[in-house]
C-alpha cells in the first residue's frame, strides 16, 4: 500500500477495450440529403402542365426541393399561394404513397405510389403509361 492508505481508499477505474472492434460510425441514411423530382418524374409533371398552360389554365409553377421532399408549385397567375401543389415526399413510399396533390385551401386532393395517376386528378385526358 501507498504511504499509509487503506485499499478502500484507491479509486481505480477500469475500462476494458476490445482492439478488434471498429469504432462505431453511423450508418449513412438511405434518404439523400436534398429530395429531387427525378428525370422522369419532371418530364411527368411537365406533360401536364405544359398541356394546361396551352389551354390557358396556368401561367407559372416554381420547383423546391428541401431535405424531406420536393414540392413542384402550380401558379394560375403571379399570385401569393399556388393553386395546386405537387409533393413527392419519399417517406410516405411504404405507408400512403409518396405523391401527393393538394389545392390552394391544403386540402390532399390525391395520394398514391404512381405519379401519373396521382397527376390525374388535374388533367382526367392524361393517360397512364406503364
């Protein structure tokens, strides 16, 4: 014992280390940081928006794209709210489908795993290629 000290009296703590385990890093997430419309996606939605445009029904649209879904906005006219909204909102995937439209009030107007047929409740004519 050290000068005069009971064993009670060391405060040794241990702390055992394996050296084979890697250190612990987590796992990467299989969302990507930033949700995007893909290629033929876009091609989609432009399908009917540049049919309603040529009709006269909308004049604008704007596109974001945020770190838990994107969002294609249709305008009627240079206005404050959209008229309709376009989401894709990849969590949704495996429960109510990740697309959804909603009008200018908030209220889902369709919801579903396909985007063409979610896309049909703003153009009826449009036609669900597979």
């Amino acid at each position: 014992m050290a000068q005069g000290r009971t064993p009670d009296q060391h405060n040794v703590s241990l702390s055992l280390v394996h050296v084979s385990d890697p250190p612990t890093v987590p796992v990467a997430s299989k969302v990507p940081n930033i949700v995007a419309f893909d290629r033929r996606e876009l091609a989609t939605i432009l399908n009917v928006y540049g049919r309603k445009v040529g009709q006269g029904e909308w004049r604008d649209y704007a596109m974001d794209f945020l770190r838990d879904r994107a969002v294609f906005s249709i305008y009627a006219r240079v206005s404050e709210r959209p008229l309709f909204i376009v989401e894709k909102t990849p969590k949704m995937r495996n429960k109510q489908g990740q697309y959804t439209v909603t009008n200018q009030q908030g209220r889902i107007l369709k919801r579903g795993h396909e985007l063409a047929v979610v896309l049909r409740v703003l153009d009826p004519q449009l036609a669900v290629v597979g």
